[in-house]
C-alpha cells in the first residue's frame, strides 16, 4: 500500500482562514481537492473514505472545511450558506490557489471532488480557473445548482449517482446538457443519496480513481 504522510494545513482565502487536512503519498500523481455537500465537513466518514481509496491509487488529498467554525454553527440553524453554492465556489478557488503555491504539490495535476452541493461548487470553481482542475467528480451531487456557469467548465467531468436516487439522476441528466465539456454519467445499482448500501461507496471509489487517474495523468 503506498505511504503516506497526513497533515494539518491552514488555507488563507480573500475572507476566511480555512482548516484542511492535506495526505501526501508517496510518489503522487496528482492532488484532488474536496468540495463538501451540505452541512459536511472535512471529517465527513464518507469523503474520507473516498479519500484514502485515492491516496491508495496514488493521489494526494486535501479535505478542507469550506466554513469556518463561526460560520458553520450559523449554518447549523439556517442551512443557507450551504446552498448559497457560488459563495462556497469562491472558497475552494482559494484553496486551489492555495494549492498550487505549496511546495510539495503546488506543480501536480488537480482534481475536483464534490459532494451534493460541493458538486456545484466545484464546478462553478473549475469554469471560474479555467486550466486549473484537469478533472472534476460529482458523488451523489447537484450539479445542475450550477446553472449557467455549466457550459464555461472546460475539466473532463465524472457524474456519479446512485440507482436508487431517481430525482437526482434527473437533475444530473439535466446538467448534462448544459455542459460543453467531455462527461460521463455513471450510476450505481442499488445505491441510495449517501451510498450507505454495502459496497456501493467502494464502487464510487474505483470510478473516481479511475476518472482521476486517467485525466490527472493526460494532464
């Protein structure tokens, strides 16, 4: 299994001091970011594990909290900043910027990585850096809460949903066609929203390792 170094990192955007944890493997190939879903954060238990499936491919990680602490007991109580997704947006370009100075990942390939309404907001990050992010994934995501910033994103993107998640599926098929860029939507039988189905997250870590991989790598 490769190896890999964990550590603690503080991310200074336009408007906030950002938490984060950044995993470094030895000999990666690329660095993917995460964007949480609503009301999540960098230790929601099913982004970590999507996480160490991609460091055991080869890839480093950062899970960020798009919120502060102030900020996320507020949103606690009125769940607006959650959806408020071109906000969140502005948060992850300071992250990748933040990224792309560091000394031990700043020249690697990024990725995106979304999550319900993280999605968007990789999304609308990856339009507003063009270049930027080589290839973005959605899990369980809200892509089309992206709106017309879709067709200005030029990353290869991966849209992945569970069977069960039939209105979802929707709004992704929907999303789809507002966008320009090469896409793929990929759904996982017998999966529900948060892919707590035996085996079923395990399946969104091989699409998106492989997604990542292949896409990080052209880059």
């Amino acid at each position: 299994m490769n190896e890999r170094l964990e550590r603690p990192v503080e991310i200074e955007t336009e408007d906030a001091t950002l938490q984060g944890d950044l995993a470094l493997p030895t000999r990666a190939t690329g660095v993917v970011l995460f964007a949480h879903g609503s009301g999540s954060g960098r230790r929601s238990p099913r982004n970590r594990f999507v996480a160490r499936g991609l460091q055991r491919a080869g890839l480093a990680t950062l899970l960020v909290d798009l919120l502060t602490e102030e900020e996320a007991r507020i949103d606690d109580a009125t769940h607006h900043l959650r959806f408020d997704v071109a906000w969140l947006a502005g948060r992850l370009t300071g992250a990748m910027r933040w990224l792309a100075e560091d000394d031990e990942v700043g020249s690697l390939p990024l990725g995106l990585f979304g999550a319900s309404t993280g999605a968007a907001a990789a999304l609308i990050a990856a339009g507003r850096l063009p270049g930027a992010a080589a290839a973005v994934v959605s899990r369980g995501g809200r892509p089309d809460l992206a709106g017309n910033a879709l067709a200005g994103v030029r990353a290869p993107t991966l849209l992945i949903v569970g069977g069960l998640d039939t209105r979802v599926i929707e709004l992704n098929e929907q999303a789809q066609r507002a966008m320009t860029a090469p896409n793929r939507l990929a759904i996982v039988p017998g999966a529900g929203h948060l892919f707590e189905e035996p085996g079923t997250l395990e399946a969104v870590v091989d699409l998106a390792s492989d997604w990542f991989t292949t896409h990080l790598r052209a880059a």
